[in-house]
C-alpha cells in the first residue's frame, strides 16, 4: 500500500510541474504597440530594447508622438515592462514598414517575431524619403532576441 500512495503522489508531482512549465511558455504573450509610422524614425535599421525612463526620453528626441502615445509612455511601470523602439532605416520611396507581429515567452527568454514590408515591383509608392518605425510595449524578461 506504501509504495501505491508514494507512486500516486509522484504522478501528482510530476503533473504539477508541466503545469507551471505552461505557465512559464506563452506563444502568444501579451504586446501592445504604441505607435506605428511611415515617417520619423532612425535612419539606420536598428532595434532597441529601453528599460528606463530616461532611455525612452532619449529615445524618443525628435519622433513626433500623438498625444495618445505621449500618455501610453507615460503610465509605463518600467519594472514590469519594457518598450521596444525597432527602425526599418531610411527608404527613398514609401511602401516600406516595420511592426511586431508576434511576441513568445519562453522562461527567461522573450522572441519577438518583427515583420517588414516592402513594395511590389511596379507597385505605384509615395515619392519621397521614410523612415518607418514601431514603439510596442511588452513585458519585462531577462533576455529579449528579434526574429526578422
């Protein structure tokens, strides 16, 4: 009877354990994206991870935010959260962005699948100089790696 009970409890165990293990794992974690556009961002590709408030400040010195945006930044609890600021660099045409398109936890590691666009042969595109970027907001993790 001894050993029915310890095998029973150590089937519970292990089962409590690939529990949290799913916690840990989200495919699909949870982003928001602040602000998107064609026009305003870095001149070089470039993708950045901020983690303080000053950082974002510097980030930001001279892209044009809404006021929407301007008040999502603000309420942003740094020790939880972390904003991503990712530039597609300078195009000579439009028809060009960047975006987040998917964010996956996975323990320490957060991968943050980043999508591009860009236009059609023969596709008729805006004639002037874009720079597209994306500001999103994620969670806070020990190492975060962009997926182009």
């Amino acid at each position: 009877m001894k050993y029915v009970t310890v095998l029973f409890l150590a089937l519970i165990f292990s089962n409590c354990e690939g529990t949290k293990q799913t916690q840990e794992n989200n495919p699909n974690a949870d982003f928001e994206i602040v602000m998107q556009s064609d026009y305003g961002g870095k001149e070089t590709k470039s993708y950045e991870v901020i983690t303080s408030q000053s950082e974002l400040n510097k980030a930001l010195e001279g892209i044009q935010l809404e006021e929407v945006a301007l008040n999502k930044m603000k309420a942003i609890d740094f020790s939880k959260q972390v904003v991503l600021a990712v530039h597609s660099g300078l195009h000579n045409t439009g028809g060009y962005s960047i975006g987040v398109e998917n964010v996956e936890v996975n323990g320490t590691t957060t991968y943050v699948t980043l999508k591009h666009s860009t236009p059609n042969p023969g596709e008729p595109v805006t004639m002037a100089l874009t720079n597209p970027f994306c500001i999103a907001v994620i969670d806070k993790n020990e190492t975060i790696v962009f997926n182009e």
